[in-house]
C-alpha cells in the first residue's frame, strides 16, 4: 500500500513563552509545540500522524471542506 501525502491548514500561534501549532480540520486535540515555528510546526506534524494512525480516518472533518484560513483582529 502506498503512503500519499495529505495537506492540512496548521495555524501557527507565536507566544511570549514560545509557538503552538494545530491544524483546522481534523476531530479532536491535536496540538504541537515549541521554541521556534519551525519546532512547532515539525511537532504538531507528528502529533497528526499519530492521530490518524491511533485514530483512523474518521478524523477528518471533510463537511465543508477548508479552502482558505483568514486570521483577522477587530475591535468589537
């Protein structure tokens, strides 16, 4: 069986004590970490593949699916 690549929309999040990472569209916490993006993003990576292998599948919330993500700031 081969193995495809699948692409997730991660939001990266920067924090006075270091980055936290989690994609959109997937059921469940899954949630990476650490000093740097690039440690972060590379975390929560992981935690996504061990999500689907311990989860299967049915993690993925495909109803809609997620074309774009915004991040926008208002007042309110």
């Amino acid at each position: 069986m081969e193995d495809h690549i699948r692409q997730y929309k991660i939001i990266v999040e920067k924090h006075p004590d270091g980055y936290i990472a989690y994609p959109l569209g997937i059921k469940g916490a899954v949630v990476g970490e650490g000093d740097t993006y690039e440690e972060a993003l590379s975390d929560v990576k992981s935690a996504i593949r061990f999500h689907i292998d311990t989860l299967g599948a049915d993690v993925f919330e495909v109803d809609p699916p997620i074309f774009e993500a915004f991040v926008a700031e208002a007042g309110v």
